[in-house]
C-alpha cells in the first residue's frame, strides 16, 4: 500500500547549525501535512503543518516545504538546539477524512553542544 | 496547558488476558483516537471516534480491540485477549475541530 516514509533515520548536528529532515511520500491524493517531534517517553507532538496548496510554511524556527512534483515534504530547524533532539515524524492525511494519519518511521535528531 | 493524560504509563500482562488502557482526552475536544507504535517503528493509527461511535478504523483495529466513552471524559481502549505482537506503545489523541491532534504521553503495554 501507500506510505510515508523518510530517506535519514538519524540526523546529527552541532547547536547552531540549522537541520534538514527529509520525508517521501507516495499519496499522491494527500493534501495535509504535518511534522510531529517525539521526546523520549512522551507522545508525538505537532509542530507545524501544511497544506497542499502552499509550498511553505514558516513558524518559529521551522520551516515546512512541500514540493508536490516529487512528492517531498522537507522540515528545516534553524539555529538548532539540544533541546530540539528528538524524533521527527511527517504525517499525510486527506482533509476531508482528516481522522486518517499516515506517519513516516521518524528521524532522529541528535543536537550537540 | 490542558493536556491528554494516560494511564497506565506501562501494563505486563500474560497473553491471553484483557486489558484496558485509558485515557482523559483534553476536556472540549470532541474527537478521539487511539495509535500504536511498535518499537522502532512508526506510529500507527488503529480507531477514530466521534459523537459516541467509531468513525474510522484500521485493519489492525480486529475484533480483540474495542472502545469506549463510558463516562463523558474517559475513552478507553480494550485489547480481549492479547497477544505477544500487541506489544507496543499506545498513544491517544484528541482533537477540537477536526484539525489538531494532541497525544497523551503513551501507555507502554508489555505481552509476555
């Protein structure tokens, strides 16, 4: 069937430096799309989303970009810190029957000092 | 902050026997969802549920499974007999608006 999934299982980084964390998709009717950051022994927590019709989205620090054409979904940290290691999921829905997340397998994000 | 609560953080059980894993969704939401995660691998949804029925669910949500709402905050997840490969983290989500998700923190559930 369809998934998610993502190129890098672990990311390692030095505090400063801005992270890149990569996802694939292969639903081509998926429209919604959201990041999610799991802290050890807690459960997933959303950071940002985004929907089909834009190609970015900007928050605090992060970044979302959706390229459609090759159906990958990119979240950017910038001035990464240690309190920003964790897991990082991408989910795929379809709006109309948002109850439905499709997550990826995760990226580990290693930050440090 | 209002947050979704879970409890037990972690059950044993032997296979064969039932479990309820529970959870206190935050307090105006008014969708619900139960996901698992096997270790080191990704989180997976199993049920969906609203206005007091089962809106969605997966092909892992068998017949073992079942939910509840039995008191207007709590929602509760039931596995009939378990089996070793329902091991896994079991994560619960609420949502307002049909457009948010928030997780509990997790119940860690161990099949021996």
């Amino acid at each position: 069937g369809e998934s998610v999934g993502l190129h890098l299982p672990t990311l390692s980084v030095q505090e400063g430096d801005n992270s890149i964390i990569n996802c694939a998709y292969s639903n081509s009717a998926s429209d919604y799309f959201i990041w999610y950051k799991q802290e050890s022994g807690k459960g997933p927590q959303f950071i940002i989303d985004i929907r089909s019709n834009m190609d970015k989205r900007q928050g605090q620090r992060v970044t979302v970009l959706l390229n459609k054409t090759v159906k990958h979904l990119s979240l950017q940290i910038a001035a990464t810190q240690p309190g920003d290691s964790a897991v990082y999921f991408c989910a795929e829905t379809l709006l109309s029957g948002y109850s439905t997340l499709t997550f990826g397998k995760g990226t580990m994000l290693l930050v440090s000092p | 902050e209002p947050e979704v609560t879970q409890t037990p953080s972690h059950q044993v059980t032997q296979m064969g026997q039932e479990v309820i894993l529970r959870c206190v969704p935050i307090s105006n939401h008014l969708y619900f969802y139960w996901y698992r995660q096997i270790l080191g691998q990704k989180v997976e949804f199993l049920v969906s549920f609203y206005n007091n029925e089962i809106s969605e669910k997966s092909e892992i949500f068998d017949d073992q499974f079942s939910v509840e709402r039995p008191d207007g905050s709590n929602f509760t997840l039931k596995i009939r007999s378990t089996k070793l490969e329902d091991s896994a983290m079991y994560f619960c989500a609420s949502d307002r608006n049909n457009n948010e998700q928030f997780f509990g923190p997790g119940t860690r559930l161990t099949v021996l």
